[in-house]
C-alpha cells in the first residue's frame, strides 16, 4: 500500500477507522428507522454516518496503481530494510518513456551497417558503434585518441581534424590505415559536423576500403614491374653485347697461351666469370619475357646438392643451413633451372624471416598418397610424391595473410623490401609441373613450406648430355664468305677476328643500310649472312628479308642480348635461319657457322 505521509498517527492510521465508523453509523440509522427510535438515537447515527464520509474524504487511501497504471509524481515506493522504512521515487510515465526512447535509440546507433565514430574538441572518441569498433580495434567503454587509431594521411591526424573544424566545408575523405585489430584495414574516412554536441564535435564515417586499395597497388605493381621489365631487357641487351666482346676477346687470348703459360690461369678466370656474369643476365631477362619450362627427367637430390654451396653464401653467417636427403628416391620431370629458383626464393625468404639468426631445413622425402588427401582447399591425388620441405625457426607468418602469401603483389615484408612476386612465381612453376606447394605457419615460431612433386616410374633415369666431339672442328672454312653486320665495333671486331682465323672472308657492316648498299654489287658472293637482330635503323629481320629477295639461297645466322623466345616471331618466316644468342665464344660461333654452312 501507498499512503500520504501526514496519513499516519503512531500505529494506526486514520484511514482504517473509516470503515468501522461508516458501517456503525449506516446501522445505528437503520434501526432507528427500523424501530421507530426517539430522535436522540437517529442524530447520533447520523453523525456517525456524517463522520465515516469526512475520514473518507481526509484520510482515505489514494488509488493504488498496479503496474502499467500511472501514478502522481509526489508517490514513493516504500520498502523495509530491517527495522527502517525505505522510499524510493517511482519514474513518471514520461520518464519511462524517455529511457525506452534513449536505449532504442543507442541500440540502433550500434547496430549500424555504417561505421560511425564521434570525436570531442579533445580529439577523443566519445562514441563509436559497433562495425566502427571492429574496424578501429576499439574496446565497449574506451574513449582514446583517434589519432592513436590511425595513421597514413601524410600528417598528424590531430592537424587534420584541427583543419575539419575550421572549415565548413569539410576536406575530400583520406585513406587511413587502421593501427590495432588483428587485420590490416585500409579505411576512408569522411568527416563532418555532429548535428549534437559542442561546436567542434566531428563524426567520421568509415568504410573499408581494403579490396580497392588492393586493387589499386596492384595496378601500380604491374606498371612499375612491367616498366622494370623493359628497363631488365634493355640492360641485359647491352650487358650481353660486352659479355661477348669480353668473352671474345679472351677466348682470342687463350690461343696464344697453352695451359704451361701463367697468364693461362688468369684468363680462363676471366672466361669463367664472364659466363657466370652471363648466367646473372638471363636472371634478369625473366623480367622482361615470359618463362618457358623446359622439363627433363632429374633427381632432386642432385639438385639440392648442387644448390648447397649458392645457398649457404644466401644465408650468411648468422643462418644455418641443415639438409636431410632422403635415400633411393625416384626422379621427377621438372625444369632444373626454375626448380632451382623456386627453392632459392623460399630459403631467402627464411633468410629474411631470421634477421637475428637462426636455422633453414631442407628435407627431401618419399611421400605416399594412399588416397585422394585434401591440404589447404586442394586434393592431392593418390601417387607417390617426392617432398622437398623448407622449414625455418623465423618470425613467421600471421594466419589472416597465410591464405594470401601466393597471391600476386601480396608480400608480407615492409614496404621496399618486396615485390609480391617470388612466393606467386614459385607457386605457378610448381603448379605447372604437375604439383603441389603448401604453407604452414605458426607467428613468431617459424615457417614450413612442402612441395610435392610427381614421381616417374621406377625406369626413369636422368638424361645425360652428350657432347659431340667432331673430327672436323679442327678444318679450316676456307673459301667460305660471310657478311657480318653488328652496330656494337667490339663485338663487329672479335666476330670478324675470330672468322678470319679459320679461313673465312668476311665483308663488314655497320648498319642495315651500309649492308644493303654493298649487297647492290651483283658480284659480291655471300654464303652466309651473321646479322645482329636489334639495330639502330632498320632492324635485322627486315633488311634480311630485302636481302634475300635476290639472294633467296643465302643462310642467315642472327645473334641478339634478348632471348630467342622475344625475337624467334620476327624471324621466324625466314628460311635457312638459325639464332646464336649473346654472349657467344669463339667456338659457338664458328660451330654454328660450320654447322649451316655443311647443311
């Protein structure tokens, strides 16, 4: 019950008396009427019964409101804690009303699909929802900086929201990274004034923009790589023409020395660094041409052996480098050269995962799929595999970009220091052989990555290459005529020297034209035309093509710095051609002259 204060006397209220009061007063009345009482009797009923209607009046107890009812705003809750009386306010309609209003409101605030953040003059956060606590990496109840959230705008990001206040018309939205979370958001950010709040009071809208800043990156990539392509083509194309004049003119010098001479030492060092220089170059031709794979049977231990002592120069001396290779393993059908490279790029990567030191494993194994096996969304099909696993004890690699470490451009390494392409390179190589490549990681304990490749038969041996040694290398090409034509004077001069050493004329030219302006001479005889394919002027193909119209039965050799595969289309309609790539010997390009001119 709920009474008035003022309605209570000691124990008893007032108000109880109404009852009693009320019923003698109607009784007394009644008999009176009833029995034809003097009047005495019937006054003092009526006054008991005018008596019963004014306690009613004065001190009867007010409505009592249940719940869902409304009450007055001066009512109390009363309660009893041990012997005390206790009253508590009892909210108005109006303020229940407002609550509700304001908890639905705050509910549906938080349950945005857009992410909304409300930051003070301060530059704290007052208020942010939930896509925007999940973007921002912000905890239920946290208020910081929002400068501690982000960064990449090119300037603080306190001078930035200063520069939002200050103008009505707010700046364009920026890209951001986002600092903590457990992914690497890239958010736009848009800024304006909060309609509540004190003046300066900003709310920014984020929105992800990760995909498109992906997409974007790797737009860039492909122009710079493709830019960086054409400059490694250009650049091997030149390297090449002074590997073989280097090459040349040291082969011309071993001549003259035999093994007894002690210059003769020297220049093969001079021979065999010049060929490995050459190695180098067709590296860096992969830039500027798509990769050929030219599979042959092999054993990979021969391989990973092989590759030991390049490897161990890779790591340095603070990585260690431990190989256990299986035994009696079966060869598998993959191209040496891309293998090599598949390998290397992943011990490099190790390599940069330990900057403070560490260890690399190579493990070649036996691995038999009894059954179709499912690794990483791919199913391994039943067969024997040869497994070449590359572990390290490095930084390893976080699980929300394992999944993405074979996509093209994706690098987890700083800014700089990656190009995205060597994990995606070595993953095509692999897949292109016919196998498989894994990646497993656990952050901060180490990386492991397994390459399983299809074993060949147990009859499957590597193919040995033989070495034709022909009795008539030592002959003399006397009376044979060739037509050098080479813009590049130290390659023109070995060429020329080292064909006039066995008996061959040779007519020189500079250029295309110069060529075709002798060749206008009917009596000049030419058996055998060396042309270099990229000249200034006309190129070699097209005033070959000139030339042959009136000497149809002439062979042409053509040398280049590119590869054969980037330069083989514009020749390749061209009769009695051959291709001679850069750098060659002195032995290469007579062999290939002997060798076209007996054809």
């Amino acid at each position: 019950m709920t009474e008035l204060p003022w309605g209570e006397m000691g124990n008893t209220k007032l108000s109880d008396l109404f009852f009693p009061a009320a019923f003698a007063g109607f009784l007394v009345v009644a008999l009176g009427l009833l029995s034809r009482l003097s009047g005495w009797y019937l006054l003092a009923g009526c006054c008991a019964l005018l008596a019963g209607f004014v306690v009613t009046a004065c001190f009867a107890e007010p409505l009592v409101v249940r719940e869902g009812m409304g009450r007055n705003q001066s009512e109390t809750d009363t309660g009893v804690i041990g012997n005390t009386s206790v009253k508590t306010p009892i909210p108005t309609i109006s303020e229940l009303t407002e609550d509700r209003v304001a908890a639905s409101i705050k509910k549906q605030f938080d349950n945005l699909p857009i992410a909304l953040v409300r930051i003070n003059t301060s530059g704290l956060v007052d208020q942010a929802n939930s896509p925007a606590r999940g973007f921002l990496g912000i905890n239920a109840g946290e208020s910081p900086r929002f400068e501690d959230l982000v960064e990449g705008l090119g300037q603080t990001v306190d001078t930035w929201l200063s520069a939002a206040r200050a103008k009505p018309n707010k700046p364009k939205p920026e890209m951001v990274q986002a600092k903590r979370g457990t992914r690497d958001f890239v958010l736009q950010v848009s800024l304006m004034d909060s309609p509540v709040g004190p003046p300066g009071t900003l709310i920014a809208t984020l929105s992800d923009a990760t995909e498109l800043k992906s997409l974007e990156a790797q737009f860039v990539q492909s122009q710079k790589m493709q830019a960086i392509g054409q400059l490694a083509g250009g650049v091997a194309h030149d390297f090449n023409n002074l590997l073989t004049a280097i090459s040349g003119y040291c082969d011309l010098l071993l001549l003259r020395h035999d093994q007894g001479d002690p210059d003769y030492g020297d220049l093969v060092q001079i021979s065999q660094n010049a060929n490995r220089a050459a190695a180098l170059v067709g590296q860096l031709l992969a830039f500027s041409r798509k990769q050929n794979l030219r599979p042959s049977i092999r054993k990979v231990n021969d391989t990973l052996s092989d590759l030991t002592h390049l490897l161990n120069r890779l790591l340095g001396e603070k990585v260690r480098l431990q190989t256990e290779f299986g035994k009696h393993l079966p060869c598998v059908f993959v191209d040496g050269r891309q293998l090599e490279q598949v390998i290397m790029n992943l011990v490099v990567n190790a390599r940069d995962a330990m900057p403070d030191g560490g260890e690399v494993t190579i493990i070649s194994s036996l691995y038999d799929c009894k059954e179709d096996t499912v690794f990483d969304k791919a199913t391994v099909p039943v067969g024997e595999y040869v497994c070449i696993k590359v572990t390290d004890n490095g930084c390893g690699i976080r699980q929300d970009r394992l999944s993405k470490i074979f996509e093209p451009f994706f690098t987890s390494k700083p800014v700089g220091e990656g190009t995205g392409l060597g994990l995606s390179m070595a993953y095509g190589i692999i897949k292109q052989t016919g196998g498989f490549i894994f990646a497993s990681s656990e952050f901060e304990k180490g990386s492991s990555f397994t390459i399983l490749l299809p074993a060949q038969s147990a009859n499957a041996q590597p193919r040995k290459e033989i070495v034709k040694v022909e009795a008539s290398r030592s002959k003399r090409l006397d009376g044979l005529t060739v037509m050098l034509v080479e813009d590049e004077t130290p390659v023109r001069a070995f060429a020329s020297r080292a064909m006039k050493l066995h008996g061959i004329e040779v007519l020189e030219a500079a250029s295309a034209e110069l060529a075709l302006n002798k060749l206008i001479d009917k009596t000049v005889h030419v058996d055998i035309i060396v042309s270099d394919v990229v000249m200034p002027g006309m190129d070699g193909p097209t005033w070959v093509r000139m030339a042959l119209e009136d000497r149809p039965e002439t062979k042409v050799i053509f040398v280049s710095g590119y590869a054969e595969e980037k330069v083989a289309k514009d020749h390749a309609d061209i009769a009695n051609a051959a291709f001679l790539p850069k750098p060659f010997s002195l032995l290469q390009l007579i062999d290939k002259v002997r060798d076209l001119s007996s054809s």
